[in-house]
C-alpha cells in the first residue's frame, strides 16, 4: 500500500489553525497537485473535516473521482492557546514556549493543546483501518503537523525531533509512504515533494509568508 500524505492547500487566513476556506491559491495547489497524481491510480481519498482539506481533497479529488471520507482523528495538532494568534502575537506571548520546543529535548505540548505523541495516539487507529481496507494507493489531506509526527514515528524517530522534518511543509506537497508487506512499518519514498508547484513562484510557502 502506498499513502499519499498530503498537506491542504493554502487557507484564506494567516492566523494559528483556523477553519477556514481555502484562498484562490489553494485552489489552484489543490488542482494541480490533482493533476500531478491523475496518473497514480489513486482509488480512495481521506481528509480531516477541516474546510482547508475538504476542500482540497474535493479540488484534487475532480481528477481522481473516487470516494472521499472525513476522519476527524486526522485534523491538525492543537495549538492549544496558540490557535486564532498571529505570528507576531504568538512570538511575543509565548516566546519562553518556543524556545523550549526549538531545544527538541522533550515532545512537548503546546500550552492546552497537543504534542507529536498526542497526534500519533489519535492517527495510528485511522492508518491501521485504512490498511485493512484493500486499497494499495490511498490520498490522505491532511495537516503539516500530523505528516511531520507519523513521518518522525515510522522512521522510528525520537517523537521530540518531529520539527527536523521540514521546517515549513509546503501546501499541497506530497510525501509518501510505502507499508511493508506483513508488517505495520512503512518506508519513505519521498517527503514534502511539491515539484507540481515550481513553475508558479507565487503558489509557494515564501510568497505566503
């Protein structure tokens, strides 16, 4: 089975982990990297119940056209007090936070919210459900936090160095896993891949931020 983990496309809002709609740009991320899998035999897709993925998945999903199920279990990891913040505002609250995190020593939550083991709790039932199905090529929209936590947990990483795995995953970039036969252990294939974006500069994370 290969699953295709895939962050959502960019949302109409800058503030922490807020449902909302996906702007113009996510759209047309969402469409592309559509196109880019049509030739992937991709026969189920699998998204959070955030409108972000919804609507990625339902963009992407028009060149695909296979069934689409929501996993609340597979929405992003909760900022906590973070959530509904600025950039600016989280930096200046919560600078003591940040800095603790960047130390990687420990898999620390976030101030009421969650840590990489927390997502990992809540993912690993829906994985192992999803590889019960039959199914050998599975899309999942999913959230940058929860790729970089199941990635850091079937590399068999320290679940506190999660954040080496990319600083900033970029919307609607790919990375894929490859389970390997009898076992519930997978392989990286490729990790963040968003070559589908490259040739429109403005579609990337640093013309966002």
């Amino acid at each position: 089975m290969r699953l295709y983990l895939i962050r959502h496309g960019r949302q109409s809002s800058k503030l922490c982990n807020l449902d909302v709609d996906l702007s113009e740009a996510g759209y047309s991320q969402a469409s592309l990297l559509g196109q880019r899998l049509a030739g992937a035999g991709i026969q189920v897709v699998y998204s959070s119940e955030t409108r972000r993925a919804i609507q990625t998945a339902q963009a992407a999903n028009y060149y695909w056209r296979v069934n689409h199920y929501l996993y609340p279990e597979l929405r992003e990891i909760s900022f906590g007090e973070m959530e509904g913040l600025s950039e600016q505002e989280i930096a200046l609250r919560f600078s003591d936070v940040q800095e603790d995190m960047e130390k990687m020593e420990y898999d620390l939550a976030y101030p009421g919210g969650e840590c990489a083991g927390d997502v990992v709790r809540r993912v690993i039932p829906v994985f192992r459900e999803i590889m019960e199905t039959g199914y050998e090529r599975v899309a999942i929209v999913t959230h940058g936090g929860v790729i970089r936590s199941m990635v850091a947990y079937y590399m068999n990483m320290d679940l506190a160095k999660w954040r080496l795995l990319g600083k900033d995953l970029e919307n609607c970039s790919i990375t894929e896993l490859l389970s390997r036969p009898g076992t519930q252990e997978f392989t990286l294939e490729r990790f963040n891949d968003y070559a589908h974006l490259q040739a429109y500069p403005q579609l990337l994370r640093s013309a966002w931020v």
